[in-house]
C-alpha cells in the first residue's frame, strides 16, 4: 500500500514539472538553511576534537562579585581556582588554564600574531588533542616552569615552513624562546574555550599565579567520570562556592560562581551575558526552536498554498476512491505520505546543497581553522526536520483534499 | 471597478486567507531585514569623526611587575617609541580605542542634582596629544593644552550629540557639569565620534583629559600611535623590541586601527549578509510560490473568464482584472503588516529613529507590490489569451 502511493507520488511529480520545481526549489533550500546552522551548531558544541568528551566536561570561566547594587565580573584567578575547584572529590581531573592572550614571533619582517593559552599539566589529560608529531608537556614540566610549547599545525607550517622534524626547535615570540615538544592539528576558533595558535606551561606567562584576589585571567576545566555525574559535580561545587568568603564584604555579598557544560557556559552566557544561577539553556533551546520555526513557516504556507490550489488536478481521483469506500482518514493518510515522500526529496537535495554550502565557508576562512561536516548527527537533523516540514505543510491540504464531496469531486469542482 | 475587485476578494476571503498570510508574514520579513540594512546604512554614511589610518593600538601587559613602578616603564616606553624613526606622535587612552569593542559608559548630567536633563554616554578618557593621533574633530573652542594643567576643575570636550542633550540652543563653552563627587569644565565641543565602528549609531561621549602629571597605569594601559605614511612590519617589530627590552616581563600587542576596523566589519557585516541571503531565497519562494498559484488559479477560472470575454470584456480588461486582484489580495495581507510594523516606531522598543522604520516599510510596501504584479504578470497573459468559444465549449 505504501509503495503504490509512493508510485502515485512519484508520477504527480513527474506530471507537472514546473510545480514539482516550485516545491523541491523551496524545501531544499529552508532544509539547507537549517541544516547550515545546525552543522555549524554541533560544530561549536558537539563531540568534536579538543572536547571529544563533551558530556563529561564541566567549565568555570566567569566570576562574579556580585550585589544588588554593585558587580564585578571576568575570569577567576589562577589561586582560587587552585584553592576551591582543584581539590574537588568527585571530578576525575581538574585542569586550569587562561582564557586566552597573545604573543607576538617574526618570521623575517613578517609578523605572526599567535593566539596563545597557557595552561597546566593536565590540561592534555582532560582534552583530547590530535598530535601530529610529538607529544605534550607534562605536570612536571610546567612544575618547573620549562619554555616548552605545543603549537598547532599552520603555525608550524608558517613559522618553520614545515611541519617535519620541528620536534625539538626553538620558537622565539615576545622576546622567549620555547621549545616545540608537540604539533598538534588545528582547532577550530569556534572551540572558544579550547582553541589556541600555542599552547605554553601557565608557570612561564605573565599570570600572577601568587595573586590572592578572586578575579583574574583563567578558566577551568573539570572532566567527569562519567556523564551521569556532572550534577553530583556542579552540586559538590555549589557547597564549595557557599562557604567561600567574600571579599570587601561592604562592597558585595555573593561570590558567583558556576561550572557548566559546554552550552550553558559559552553561549548563554556569551548571548544572553546572565550571571545568575540560572545559564539560560531553556531560554537559549525554546528561542532556537521558536526561531526555526518562524523561518519554516514562510516556505511552509507556500508549500501549502500551491498543495491547496493544485487540488483540482486530483479531484477525480478523490472522487473515485471516495466512491470505491475510502475513508476521510485513509485519505488523509496519503496525502500526508506524499508530501513527506516529497520533504525527503527535498531533504536530499537540501544535503547536497549544504555540503557545498559549508565547503565554501570552509575556503573562506571566516572563522579561523573551520572544518564543517555533515556528521551522523547532521543526517539524522536532516532527517527529522524534513518529516516535520512535511507534516507542518502537509497536514492542511490532506484535511482539505480528504473533506472534498464524492459527487463534486467527480464532477470536477472543487468548492 | 477598484470596490468590485475589493468585494471580489473579501467574498473570498476564506480561499484567500492563505495567500494573505504568506504575503503577511513576506511584509514582515521584508520590514525587519529592510530596517536593519537601512540603519546600518546611515550609520555608515555618518562620519567617524577621527583619523584612523596610520594608527596603530600598543596594548600593554606588564605581567607580574610591581604596580608601583609600572607608570614609571610605560613613561620611558613612550619616551623611547617617540624618539624612534617613523614614530610622529604617541598618547595613552583609556582602553575604549576605536573598533575595539569596548566602552566606559556614564551618565553625564547638567546639574549635580538629579531631574535635570542628562545623557549616557561614552567616556575617553585621552592625553594632550591625542590632538594629533587620532585627529577628532573640533567644532568650537579647543582642544585640551598645557593650560589645563593650571586649572582645579577637570577639563572636558563634549561631542555635538551631548551639546544637544546638556546644553539645547546654549553655548556650553566655559560651563561647568559634574563627574560624581567632582566638577568638570567644558573647554571645547566635538564633532560626532563614533569610535565604537562604522555601523554604530552616532551616540553622546566625552573626552576627558588625562594630564602629563597623571601616573596612573591602569586604565591607561593602551598607547596609540600616529606613524609616518608607509611604516609597516619592520617598525612594528622593532617597536615590540624596543619595549620588551624596557619592561623585563612585559608583553606587548601592536595592532593598525585600520585592521581593528577590517575585523571588527568583518563580524558585524556577516551575519547581515547571511540575513540577506536568507531574506533574498524566501522573497524568491514566496514569488515562486504565488506565480504556481496563479497560473494555477487562471486553469480554473477558464469558464468565467470565457464568459466574461463572451460578453465584450477586452483582452486588456481580462489582464487588469487578474493583477488587479492579486493586488488587492497584496493589499490585505500590506495592511496587516503594516499593522504590525507600525508599532516599532510608535511602541519605539529599540530606539531607533522613526524615519529607518518609515524608510523600510516604504521600500518593503513597494517591493512587495511589484513582486505580486510581475508574478500575476505572465498568468494574466494567458488569461487574456483564452478564447471564449473554446473556454465555454468546455463546460
């Protein structure tokens, strides 16, 4: 049954072809759009290379001082994050590294601007990086304030001109010389937290790691046992976080501060710049999907529109099963299995043409190291928004086709 | 003709419901995107208000210096890079440098009393020389001198969009406003500065003066400096040696203005340019959309509009009727959105001038006109070409 109304489907496709165009023309492209933003979506936050083992990683990169009337807020400073969140029970490994900097190599004239992060030792354990040569610097080396770098691949590529046996060369920047133990493939400037040109030991950067004030410079990672234990952590952390003193109690009365999954931390709190306890990942998911929605729905009440007028053709047909004891319901039924056969065709070209799509953002350069693809995940994204576009511009028409009279229908009228 | 048309749709309207909607929701899109490309627009045609080019930022880190003695580097730094070749003039600013992002907002008041009139604006805080680095435009009085050093009040320079708020058909020149606890003295008024980048709206500032005495480092971290036409790498490179060879520990960013100004664009034109694809793909949909209807609709009209050519109706009247109802169709779904629209500018939620509003609903009223009419364009063609006898013939 199911395969001769795709066969009905397939030759109403083929009868009018400009209608056919009309119709794949406006789904492929409403699916590309979605699909774009989704794959740039799990591009940022998903399980990709540094934070492979994204469920299992919490992040504490803003604190506030906070009261009703005053607030103070940036990264924390490496002793308290040294002092309240490394000696935490439950996280498996706790790194803390800086939020980000600069430093500043000529090769020749040519200036190289390298994004830089200075981290500890177990930075390289809680993440997963792809070394390409190699290795990273250990606890011991950054105990000891080695000038030791990780750097990424194009950074190697620019500064020595090659990425083989660079192992063991000195970079100069800032007036340092650092000896290259790792190369590493590039991160994506999307992976804000992570990403970096160079990745040096924070014992050899000019963070004050003695500073006692509660502010500062840095971020810190936790990585979890296991995914389910992310809320025992973040709950060990509030208790942490309650008995802190606060410092110039005259001037604020909260020290806020929160450890997050990737989500709730980079971009509720980059978009929506709360500092409460609340990160807003409801707010963010609930203004996502309301926003995808709105967008389906221009090219939904077109998809609709043309259904509704091109009833006419199929009045006859209608009419014939009608009359042969169709109910309203079957009728509906492969209406609806029509337009989503129709969706998915579109769906298809929709994924053909966000490949190409996100090919060209990648040329392009617009965001530094970029590599999207369409994951698992994209397709089965894909694959859902297609069938829903179906229903939500299939369900109208279908009740409207399946409510025409018999006698009408075979008479060929349609009101 | 015109009322019979509108009575035509209205009796139909259930059967138009559809298409008023899409053409709706179409206005609407059309409205928000027009009205962000038309903001953004004269934000662009305003003038920056400042030099920029040939400017470089010097971002300071003095690392793990004592605070007490970092003035005192960043004194012999400055002292160092003007003596340099190719170096024309250097000025410390607050952090709040043009294209940076950032900003120090305040409010700026006519009287220390509250209730009076008053204006947020952005605070630079600047030195004497900033007169020749970054060029900002004087409209009257002066720019800040070595008879500021005399005066007990703190010197200011209020832009023009402040005068208009502080000082409304007065000359401000010589009067005197508050800074919290303290009093400040406006010695000049400048032109529009928009130091927050080209597609920021014009919006009142203040520059306040930073006097040579001042040994403050920090928020006066950032040096910008004016350098010879034609400076590039090897000046920049021998800049950062010169001031790590003075500050031991010390870090160091050299970054052109014009660059800051590059990247900042970069990422505020993309998103609108993404917008304007995908406003641009649904307008196509859309148009797509209402020609399939219509040349759809025209196969089912055949009868009627045989019967209307059988009674002496010209090919011409045929036309004018098809896109004389799609129009009138367009004209519902128009006032609808302008409904809607119309409650930006009088609910005036973002602050933006009435006049973008009124601009973007002209052109999206206009656009979506001239969509409907080409669209019913070709389908009326065919309509006038129906011949009554095989039209009627038919039924």
């Amino acid at each position: 049954m199911l395969l001769s109304y795709l066969k009905i489907a397939w030759k109403v496709l083929l009868r009018r072809k400009f209608f056919t165009f009309i119709s794949l023309f406006g789904i492929s492209f409403t699916l590309m759009v979605l699909l774009v933003v989704y794959a740039m979506y799990d591009h940022t936050m998903g399980p990709h290379t540094p934070e492979k083992r994204v469920d299992r990683l919490l992040f504490i990169t803003k604190l506030e001082l906070w009261s009703d009337h005053s607030q103070s807020n940036s990264g924390a400073s490496y002793s308290f994050l040294d002092r309240y969140v490394r000696p935490l029970r439950t996280p498996e490994k706790v790194s803390i590294a800086t939020d980000g900097g600069s430093l500043v190599a000529y090769v020749g004239n040519q200036k190289l601007k390298l994004d830089t992060k200075s981290t500890d030792g177990e930075f390289w354990q809680v993440l997963d990086f792809d070394f390409l040569a190699g290795r990273p610097y250990t606890v011991r080396e950054v105990r000891e304030g080695a000038y030791v770098a990780v750097i990424n691949e194009s950074t190697s590529r620019r500064y020595f001109g090659t990425t083989q046996g660079v192992i063991g060369r000195f970079l100069e920047a800032d007036a340092l010389r650092f000896r290259v133990v790792g190369i590493v493939r590039d991160v994506p400037a999307s992976r804000m937290l992570t990403t970096a040109d160079l990745w040096k030991p924070i014992t050899v950067s000019t963070v004050d790691l003695r500073d006692p004030s509660y502010l500062g410079p840095c971020m810190a990672i936790l990585l979890a046992r296991d995914a389910a234990d992310i809320p025992t952590i973040q709950q060990e952390f509030r208790q942490v976080v309650s008995r802190v003193p606060v410092p110039d109690p005259k001037a604020y009365t909260e020290v806020r501060v929160y450890a997050e999954p990737i989500l709730g931390n980079l971009l509720t709190r980059e978009l929506f710049r709360t500092t409460g306890p609340d990160n807003g990942t409801g707010r963010f998911m609930a203004l996502a999907f309301g926003l995808s929605l709105l967008f389906m729905l221009l090219p939904a009440l077109n998809l609709v529109n043309l259904n509704v007028s091109r009833m006419l053709e199929r009045s006859s047909e209608i009419g014939v099963r009608k009359a042969f004891g169709a109910t309203s319901g079957v009728l509906v039924g492969q209406f609806l299995v029509e337009n989503i056969f129709l969706t998915l065709l579109g769906g298809v070209l929709g994924l053909g043409l966000a490949a190409g799509v996100l090919h060209l953002l990648n040329g392009s350069g617009l965001i530094p190291y970029a590599h999207f693809t369409l994951s698992g995940r994209v397709f089965g994204a894909a694959l859902g928004v297609a069938v829903f576009f179906g229903m939500l511009s299939g369900v109208y028409p279908a009740y409207k086709m399946s409510k025409l009279q018999a006698v009408q229908a075979l008479k060929g009228g349609t009101n | 003709m015109l009322r019979h048309l509108f009575t035509l749709i209205w009796n139909r309207k259930r059967a138009n419901f559809l298409l008023i909607t899409e053409i709706f929701l179409a206005f609407v899109i059309l409205f928000v995107v027009g009205s962000t490309l038309v903001y953004s627009q004269q934000n662009y045609r305003t003038p920056l208000g400042f030099d920029y080019e040939q400017v470089w930022q010097v971002d300071l880190d003095p690392g793990m210096q004592p605070r007490a003695q970092r003035a005192a580097t960043q004194r012999q730094v400055i002292q160092r890079l003007k003596s340099l070749p190719g170096v024309r003039f250097v000025a410390r600013s607050s952090s709040n440098t043009p294209f940076s992002g950032n900003s120090n907002r305040s409010d700026l008041r006519r009287t220390k009393e509250s209730g009076g009139a008053y204006v947020n604006g952005n605070f630079y805080y600047v030195e004497d020389a900033m007169r020749d680095v970054l060029a900002p435009h004087l409209i009257e009085g002066r720019w800040f001198d070595k008879r500021d050093d005399a005066s007990t009040r703190q010197p200011v320079i209020i832009t023009q969009e402040t005068r208009e708020k502080l000082f409304p058909g007065e000359s401000p020149l010589g009067k005197i406003i508050p800074n919290g606890d303290q009093e400040m003295q406006v010695v000049g008024v400048a032109g529009t500065y928009r130091a927050s980048g080209d597609l920021s709206e014009p919006r009142a500032a203040a520059f306040l003066r930073v006097s040579p005495q001042d040994t403050s480092f920090e928020h006066l971290e950032t040096l910008l400096v004016r350098v010879q036409p034609g400076a590039g790498a090897a000046l920049e490179k021998r800049m950062t040696t010169e001031i790590l060879a003075i500050g031991k520990g010390w870090s160091s960013n050299i970054t052109p203005l014009a660059e800051q100004r590059a990247a900042q664009l970069k990422l505020i034109v993309t998103p609108l340019v993404a917008l304007v694809v995908v406003c641009v793909f649904l307008i196509i949909n859309v148009a797509l959309g209402l020609f399939g209807v219509l040349w759809q609709t025209i196969n089912q009209r055949r009868t009627e509009i045989g019967l209307r050519r059988a009674l002496g109706a010209s090919a011409r009247a045929i036309s004018a009727q098809i896109v004389g109802e799609i129009l009138v169709v367009s004209t519902f779904g128009l006032a609808l959105g302008l409904l809607v629209a119309a409650q930006f500018p009088l609910l005036g939620v973002l602050g933006v001038k009435t006049s973008v509003y009124l601009t973007a609903m002209l052109l999206a009223t206009a656009l979506i006109y001239t969509l409907t009419a080409v669209c019913a364009l070709y389908p009326s063609w065919l309509a006038a070409g129906i011949h009554p006898a095989v039209a009627l013939r038919e039924e």
